[in-house]
C-alpha cells in the first residue's frame, strides 16, 4: 500500500472541505478514507493540526465539536511514526524540517503539501513533495493503469 505525509495545511484545508469535498485536500482526504494509500503522521504533524484547527477560521468551519472530530478522524485513522529521521536544515523552517522527517522515517512515497517552498524541494531522500492536486491527479493516473 502507497504511504504518503499530508502536511498540516492539507490536513486542516481537507478536513474543513471535507463533507462538501471542497478543493483538492478534500479529495486527498476522501482517498484517503477509501483506502487508496495509508497515512503517515506524528506527534509534531498532530499538534500542529490541534492548534491549527483551533483557529476561529476553522472552529467556523467545522462547527462546535467538528474539530474534536475531526482530531479523533486523523488519530484513529493514520498510522504514527514515532521514529523520525534526522532532518534539519533542509527546509525554510523548522517545522517544515520535522514534515520531512516524518515522511522520511515513515519511509513514505509521497508528501503532499500547499507549502510552495516545500514543494520547490521536488524531492527529498526519495520523498516525492507534491501539491494536492498533482497527487491526486497521480492517484487517479495509477488508478487506471
């Protein structure tokens, strides 16, 4: 099975279109669920989540226990890595840093992010780093073969 990183923004755009399967993120999300490749996370993606769901613009969104939700939806659904790789210095911040250690020690094939910086990498330690809409456009061309 295909493993691929979500990055927060494609998590919390995803989770907030969710129901409407509003935008790409959405669609990655509902690939997701369906099966089509498992999802890696860890603790630093988790906590950036929890404080990026937090914000008024998605507690809007998601409505009043939405976030609570959609926090139980990713937790008990993506596998976590506890084991992340030694990245630092590769990306813009350090945060980004622990993404990419993420996908790298979750020996994923894809990280899909919004970030453009991130995604100006291209590849990182056999990671391909694309956008939402690019992955999915890949999932659905791999579906077909």
């Amino acid at each position: 099975m295909i493993r691929v990183v979500a990055d927060t923004n494609v998590l919390a755009s995803g989770l907030a279109g969710y129901d409407a399967l509003e935008g790409p993120a959405a669609f990655v999300l509902r690939a997701w669920q369906q099966r089509r490749f498992d999802l890696v996370a860890s603790g630093p993606i988790f906590e950036e989540l929890e404080r990026t769901l937090a914000k008024p613009y998605f507690r809007q969104r998601l409505g009043p226990t939405g976030a609570l939700e959609a926090l139980d939806f990713v937790r008990e659904g993506a596998l976590f890595v506890t084991q992340l790789a030694d990245v630092q210095g590769v990306a813009t911040t350090a945060a980004d840093d622990l993404i990419l250690a993420t996908a790298v020690g979750g020996e994923v094939g894809h990280l899909v992010t919004g970030d453009r910086q991130l995604r100006n990498l291209g590849e990182y330690e056999g990671v391909r780093i694309v956008g939402p809409r690019e992955f999915v456009d890949w999932l659905a061309a791999v579906d077909s073969d």
